[in-house]
C-alpha cells in the first residue's frame, strides 16, 4: 500500500528534487502539494510546483498556496542559493494548469481530516502553514500519520552559525509546531550535509537522459557550480566541501525508506528571540519528554541507490 504524502515546500532546488521522488516513487502516492514563501517569494514558489507539476505530469495533484510571510519578523529568502527563478538554471515551461482555489492550511486540514491516520505530512521550507494548521485544527496534530521536516540542526545552522534556514525564516511558526501535540521527525543539516552529490553521483545522475539535463542535473549542480569560489553566506553549511546538499529529498526519503536513518528521541525547543541565537533548535538527547525523532546517520549509498533508482523510473517515462 503506498504511502500518502502531502508535501509542504517553497520549491527551490532541493524542493524540487524531492517533489521528483514523490512523484516517482511507486510506494508513494503524493495527494498534494502545498507552497510556501521561503527559497524565493510565494508566487515563483508556486509558479515552480505548478511548473514540476505539468512538467513531471502528475496534473491530478492539487497545487495550493500559502503563507507569504512569516507569523512574525522579517521576510527571509534564499535567492543566493536557488537563484531568481527559485530552479536555479532549469528552464521549465510556464504552467497552464491554475492553482487550487483552496489557501494552503484550509487545503491541510481537509487532506488530512479526510484520512485520518492516513497522512503523511511532509514540510520542507519554512513551517509557517503548519504553524497556521495548527492554530485553525489543533487535531491535525493527531490525525497525520506522522510529521517529518526539513529543518533544524543539532550543531551548527547555515542561514547564521545558530539557525538553520527553514527554522531561521519563521522562528515563531517552528516554536509553534514543536510545542504542537505530536512527534516531529527532524531531518536536519547534521543527516542532510552527509547527502551531498558528489562527482560520482553526479556522473551517474547524468546518465538519465532528458530528465538529467533539463532538471536533475541544473538542480543538483547549481549551487555548487556557482560556489566554486565559495563566495556566499551559505556556502560552509550547503556541502561538505564534496558536492551540493539535497537536503529536503532526505524528508521524503525517510517516510518511504525509514531504514537508511539512525535516529534519536530528543526534546526540540527553538529559540525565537535571541540577538544573535533566533532559529536556533535546542536539541536534548537526553530529555526525559522527547518531542521528536532526530535523524542522525544516513545509510549514504543506500540513499543514492535508492534515490537514483526512482529517478530513473521517471526517466523512463521522459526518454
Ligand atoms: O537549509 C536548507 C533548507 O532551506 C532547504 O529546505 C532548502 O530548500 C531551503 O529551503
Ligand atoms: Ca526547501
């Protein structure tokens, strides 16, 4: 039986290639796709879902937008990262198809209300939707499957040394959603830095086809390309000096494949108002009350092998 997953993202690079295994994974069924200003602002956000969506053709999947700003503070992107467009250099035919008329978080809860225990909720870019979820129907909390995000980190962050960029760009929305009634799966930068394409991984990636060098190849390749040199705010925390990070397939990748993590219970708190500490997640692996699951080890050619296996699944359909 497939499993159901609803994907929050602000598509960005990463996004997208995780929105690619989704798609392309035969035990997993995508019901939705919701989108959120992060990466870059919501309407190229949700330009770019619209775009995957005809161009990977999975058109029967509601789009719907959210939030465009955070709860509170300052708007935050990461146009150094995924480039104007959001896709980096991909270069994919303007939507025809429109968005759902439903907003973001009334489409959340009616997906999940509609199956409970069914869902599998997945965010990966800032959680200022979930937070809004939450606060609209609390039960959400109890009725998905289970929760697991892109976001956080247990060392140190990429958008400043303390906070990683998703927890970083609405500090009060992740406050929110770890205090929520519900376990949250951490997949932060400790597990994502350790799933970097590399030169062998890229070399194999090539190999498929048109779908590698309209899409898999501009997103897995851009940040890395132009940061050479090193040259950018995130430029330590988006690799491990080997290759770029696909930090939100890692989400996805651990609902449909939970054995390729090592992960810990821990109590997750985030710091919303520190001068110099604000998206900081206080991670405590020796809290008696943990309030998440926080991968730690990543099983790294297992996840290729299992990421390059999808992909060339949808490379089939793409020759
Ligand atoms: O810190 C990495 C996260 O921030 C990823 O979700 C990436 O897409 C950006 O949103
Ligand atoms: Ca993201």
């Amino acid at each position: 039986m497939p499993k159901k997953i609803l994907l929050d993202c602000d598509p960005g690079l990463d996004d997208a290639l995780a929105l690619l295994l989704a798609h392309g994974d035969p035990n997993i069924e995508l019901v939705g796709v919701t989108t959120v200003g992060g990466n870059v602002g919501l309407p190229q956000t949700t330009r770019n879902a619209l775009a995957l969506r005809e161009y990977l053709h999975f058109e029967k999947v509601a789009v719907a937008a959210g939030a465009s700003q955070p709860l509170s503070g300052e708007t935050r992107s990461a146009i150094q990262v995924h480039g104007e467009s959001g896709l980096g250099t991909a270069a994919l035919p303007e939507p025809i198809l429109a968005v759902d008329d439903r907003h973001a978080v009334d489409f959340i809860i009616e997906t999940v209300r509609a199956s409970p225990g069914a869902i599998h909720l997945v965010a990966t870019g800032p959680l200022t939707n979930i937070a809004l979820a939450l606060q609209k129907e609390p039960a959400i909390a109890r009725l998905v499957a289970s929760f697991t995000i892109m976001g956080g980190s247990f060392t140190r962050g990429n958008a400043t040394p303390a906070a990683e960029f998703n927890i970083y760009a609405d500090p009060a929305a992740a406050r929110m959603v770890f205090d929520a009634d519900w376990q949250v799966v951490m997949v932060g930068l400790d597990l994502t830095l350790q799933a970097t394409a590399t030169g062998p991984v890229v070399e194999r990636l090539g190999r498929l086809g048109v779908l590698a060098h309209e899409l898999i190849l501009p997103l897995a390749t851009f940040w890395a390309g132009a940061n050479q040199s090193g040259a950018n705010q995130f430029d330590a925390h988006n690799s491990n000096g080997h290759g770029q990070a696909v930090h939100d397939v890692c989400a996805v990748a651990h609902v449909a494949r939970p054995d390729l993590f090592a992960s810990r219970p821990a109590r997750v708190r985030v710091e919303s108002t520190g001068e110099f500490t604000s998206g900081m997640t206080v991670v405590d692996f020796d809290s008696p009350f943990p309030n998440a699951i926080v991968p730690v080890t990543l099983d790294v050619p297992g996840f290729w092998s299992y990421v390059e296996r999808v992909y060339s699944i949808v490379a089939e359909q793409h020759a």
